[in-house]
C-alpha cells in the first residue's frame, strides 16, 4: 500500500556577507576568542546589514532553494517561515517572501517555536502535505537575532548570530517503508514551566517594546542534553531504527557542548555529527537548514541517507524529525 511521504527536492541559505568574529566582539565587551570558543565552539558569526530585513534573507535562502529542487516558485502552495525576529508584529514574514516570489497560491504563514522553529516547521508542513491540503512547501527558518541582543551582556551577545536556510518539500506516494525518501517520523515537545529561562523581555501585549534576549544558560544547557535525547529516541522508535542507522546527525548549533553531550549520551559517533557552529554562531530556526545546507553542498549527505535533525529552544520547545535525503 502506498502512502505519501513529504520528500526533501532542495535546500538553500543565505549568510549575511559581515563577519564579526570573537575578536571583534572582544572590543565590544570583557571577552576574548578563548573565553569564547572554549566555553561554545564559536569562533565566528554573521550580522546583517542595517538595511537587511529577516525577510530579505529568507527570500535569498528560498530562491536557492528553489532552483536547487528544478522548481518555479509557482509550484510552491505553502511557505512557512520559522523565525522569532520577523520585519514587524504583523503581517506575517512569511507573506511578504510568498508576495516577493510571486506565489499567488496557498497560504503563507510564520511559526514560532524560537530555535525549535525549523523543526516545528518541517513537521506542520509534513502534515499539511501528508494530508493532501497542500502539494509543495518551502519551510524556512530565518533570523535577524543581532536586533534583539544586549550588546553589554557577554553571556548571550556571543553566541548568536544572523542567517536563513530552506528547503523545498513536495508530496510524492511510495510504499511506506524506511527506505523511502523523506520525513520518515518527527516528535514535538514542549514545556512552558520553562520560559522564563530562554527568553526575551519584551514585546507588543506586555511592554510595548521589542525587548532583549535573556537567558539561564546553565539551566537551558542542563534541559537541553536531556530533552534532545529523549525526543531523539522517541523519533527513532516511531520509525524502528536504531541510532547506528543513522548516517548524519545535523543537530541545533546552540552550543558545541549541548552537540557533544547530546551525542554521547545517545551514542552517535562524533565524525556523523554536522557542526556549523564555529562559523554561524547560533541562529535559532536558521541553524538546522544552514547546516544541512553545508553539509549538502560540500557532498556529505548523499541520496539515501539517513539524516537526524533535532533542535531546542525557549519556551522550552524541543523536537526531532528524521529524513530519508
């Protein structure tokens, strides 16, 4: 018996051309590049233009894309844009990259799970498809983080950083096996006991304002390892595999501790995991397509291959969703 499947056709990014790196940031606030890359494995990241709206790099990641996957951007009929920093409170981010790209169709709608977006993303759009409401989406994760950071907080200023990634999913029947391409499985958590640890003190209904990002990194680092694990697992077994099934590991670039403890503790091999974060900083629902972005392009992931992708964020959201490339 057939089923439909949400099939990945292409992926794309888009960085903003600044660099700033730790040594930048070292005259900016008491930091240095060891401090830095010793405690996150950052060693740089990218900061958009003052001109350069969340849209204009989500449109840039789309096209990409787009193009990658031999698609018009007429036969796209659903985009959902993950982001926690859109162009204004409304209208959606997400209608102004559908008005750009002269899509008429569908619906265009933002989703906000803060660094879990990408994934909540990816799982409502295998949804949508899954049930026949829709027939191609573009899921994009993209963030202007730098507009909401306290510059004089060296506990957060470092580790962020702005950038976009897409990919271009399409409903196709096949058999409904593991081998499949496509989402095989996904799982979403969340748990707002936990907000007031990753957040940000601000916004329309409360202050008025845009706010500041604030945040327990202790806290969020000691859920993190935990959470990831366990919606990890459970991934795996709604799909009946087994971790050493899995081919590539693209996980949230949040912190390369959170990477390695998550790795250890589900007992994935280090030289499968994707890490970006070196180069990206964390960008939030960016994150997770930037890197698979990269891995794609330098010609690790491969047809057929097993890929794992897993983010948390504020909120606390977590989840997990595993693809067939």
């Amino acid at each position: 018996m057939t089923i439909i499947r949400s099939v990945i056709r292409g992926c794309g990014a888009y960085l903003p051309s600044r660099v700033m790196t730790n040594e930048d940031l070292s005259k900016i606030v008491d930091t240095s590049d060891e401090w830095i890359a010793e405690r996150t494995g950052i060693r740089e990241r990218r900061i958009a233009a003052d001109d350069e709206l969340t849209s204009d790099l989500g449109l840039a990641a789309a096209r990409q894309a787009l193009e990658r996957a031999e698609m018009d951007a007429q036969d796209i009929d659903l985009i959902i844009l993950a982001t926690s920093t859109p162009d204004q409170t409304f209208p959606a981010t997400a209608t102004t990259i559908q008005a750009e790209l002269g899509i008429r169709l569908g619906a265009a709608f933002d989703m906000q799970a803060v660094c879990s977006g990408f994934i909540y993303g990816l799982a409502t759009a295998d949804n949508f498809l899954k049930c026949g409401q829709h027939k191609r989406a573009l899921v994009i994760g993209a963030e202007t983080f730098s507009r909401i950071l306290d510059w004089e907080d060296r506990s957060t200023c470092v580790l962020f950083g702005d950038g976009a990634g897409a990919v271009v999913l399409e409903a196709q029947k096949l058999n409904g096996v593991a081998t499949d391409r496509g989402i095989i499985a996904s799982r979403l958590r969340s748990d707002g006991r936990y907000r007031k640890k990753l957040y940000v003190d601000g916004g329309p209904s409360s202050t008025q304002t845009v706010g500041r990002l604030r945040m327990d990194g202790r806290e969020v680092f000691r859920h993190a390892v935990t959470n990831i694990s366990s919606i990890i697992e459970e991934t795996l077994e709604l799909a009946g595999l087994s971790v050493d099934a899995v081919d590539w590991f693209v996980p949230h670039q949040a912190n390369k501790r959170i990477l390695d403890g998550t790795a250890r503790k589900i007992g994935i091999d280090s030289d499968k995991i994707v890490i970006t974060v070196d180069k990206h900083g964390n960008t939030s629902a960016a994150s997770i397509p930037l890197a698979l972005n990269t891995a794609v392009e330098d010609g690790r992931v491969q047809d057929g291959d097993l890929v794992l992708m897993e983010a948390m964020g504020g909120g606390f959201t977590w989840g997990a969703v595993l693809v067939r490339w």
